[in-house]
C-alpha cells in the first residue's frame, strides 16, 4: 500500500519525522466523558491535532481499499438514522440486539486479520504505523492492549470494515429467511413480517461473532428486545407507528415544544440553544410535518429564529 509514502506526501514529512512521532501517537488523546442516552456514561478519547491529521490522511487511503456492507448504515455518506430505520418500517415484528463495548474490542490484530480476509497486502513496518496511528493506549480500561477510540475520525470506518464479513454472512442466512438486516454501529435490527421468525436469530447472531472474532466481539445481553406492532416499536431512536410512518416519539415531540417555549419567552439558556437546534434538526428529517405544527402553535418567525445557526 505505501502507507509511508502516501503519508509523506499527503502530511509534507519526512520517514523520520513520522517514525519519531509513531513512538506516542497511542496516548497523544484527549479523554472525557459524555451522559449516554440511558444510563451510566460514555468514555471519548479525543486524538490531539496532529494525530487527529495523520488519522484522516490515513482514511483518505484506506477507504480505497475496505470494503463497507451495505447494511451498515453508520458512518457512511447519503445513509444514517433514518435510511436505517426505513428499511423496518414495513415489517411487523422486530429484534434489537447491541455489542458490548463495541470499539473497546476491537484491536489491531482484529483489524489486521480483516484486511488479510480481504487480500489487502502490508508489511510489518507499516502494520506498526497503522497500529500506532489508529488505535489507543487508555491503561487500564483495556489491560494495557490497544483499542479502537470513540472519538477518533478514523474509528468509524476500521469498525464497519472489521464487521464486513460478520455482515454479508448474516445478511445473506437473513434474506433467505425473508428477514432484514441492519447495522448501525453496535446496534443491529432484524425485522420481519413472519410471527415467531426471529427467535432463533440471537443464538445464530452468538455464533456467528464466535466464528468471525473468537469472542473479541460480544453482546449485550441486556439490550436484545423482540417487539412488535403490538408494542412501540423503535429502531436506533427512531420511532415506527403502527401505521407503518416514522416518528420521534409523543415525549420527545413534547419536550421539543417546551424548549420551543422557553426559547420564545428568552427563557432557554443559551448552552440549550445549539441543544435544541440539533434536536428540532433531527425531529424536521425523521417528521417533517412537526416542523409545521411547531410553526403554527410558536409562529414561523420563532422557528426561524431558533433554526437561523443550522443554515
């Protein structure tokens, strides 16, 4: 591949520059951490500048060369939330299964068996380039081994392209069951309009992840969930009707609609600002005719005043 090369070139260094900056790159990162949508909170490491760099560069190449499922539909152009959560909205009954730690267990030999999987040649000087660049010492999170970063740009596409096999192989047994397959991250989605047609899928899903990773990659047996449309149905946020239409949900609508008040009375903090344009954003994509009724009941002057940093 030329990795050196290629990093040279795209980066305006020297070998040496590059090797000398390989020795730290693993701790050269930022780490916080965020509320996650349930419980409990999420670990970011946030690469520094010029890591942040070398790893973007190192995208720009690797891209050419991984290949990405088409039922992932995270981290890819022209796909997200919604495109994913369409693909159930057809279908009666659904399964929710989440991977534990999802980017904690992926490693460099994971991904360097991949890229084997895949033909795709390197040498060892530059397995240790992609080792040092891509991937993260945080000490005793992992037990000192290296590990994928949320919060790294290049994160998203080593963990699609690690599942890539684990994808079409379960895609593949899933469409001749008349069942649809998604993955979005660590989230993945069965759906079908067969009742009693997805109960076997948890135990194909366990091992298939023991023939593809060896028990690197797990799940999370407290997230998996059969519903269907006599429950609420929810794909990745996303909310499927019984009348087969996506929606954000009555709570989330309601809460929108109160920040929307607050905002109209300068009563919204100005930190809940840039909050609540993400999430009147999201809820105009997923429905667009709340976006109607938030300007009728607030005043399409008001809307605009709160959408005004989104254009």
């Amino acid at each position: 591949m030329q990795i050196y090369q290629f990093l040279c070139k795209e980066l305006s260094v020297t070998r040496p520059q590059i090797k000398g900056f390989l020795i730290s790159a693993p701790k050269r990162y930022k780490v916080y951490s965020i509320p996650k949508r349930t419980s409990g909170r999420r670990i970011i490491a946030h690469p520094a500048k010029y890591l942040k760099k070398c790893q973007r560069a190192l995208v720009k190449l690797l891209e050419q060369y991984l290949k990405i499922h088409d039922a992932a539909y995270a981290y890819k152009k022209n796909t997200g939330i919604k495109q994913n959560a369409i693909q159930h909205q057809k279908s009666k009954y659904l399964l929710k299964m989440d991977f534990q730690n999802f980017f904690y267990s992926i490693t460099p030999n994971l991904f360097f068996q991949i890229m084997e999987q895949m033909n795709i040649d390197i040498i060892e000087e530059e397995k240790k380039l992609l080792t040092q660049v891509l991937f993260w010492s945080p000490g005793k999170i992992s037990g000192g081994k290296l590990i994928l970063s949320v919060g790294a740009p290049s994160s998203p596409l080593i963990s699609n392209a690690i599942m890539y096999y684990f994808d079409n192989e379960i895609d593949e047994i899933c469409r001749k069951k008349n069942i649809t397959y998604t993955r979005y991250a660590d989230d993945i989605t069965f759906s079908t309009k067969i009742k009693n047609n997805l109960f076997d899928i948890p135990d194909l899903v366990r091992r298939l992840l023991v023939d593809n990773f060896s028990g690197q990659i797990t799940i999370n047996e407290g997230k998996t969930v059969f519903s269907s449309k006599a429950h609420n149905r929810h794909v990745t946020g996303v909310t499927i009707t019984n009348n087969e239409t996506l929606s954000i949900g009555r709570e989330r609508k309601r809460y929108i609609s109160s920040l929307i008040h607050k905002f109209s009375l300068n009563q919204l903090p100005a930190e809940d600002i840039n909050y609540l344009q993400g999430l009147l954003a999201f809820a105009c994509d997923i429905e667009p005719e709340f976006k109607n009724r938030m300007i009728r009941k607030y005043s399409l002057k008001t809307l605009n005043q709160v959408m005004a940093r989104l254009r």
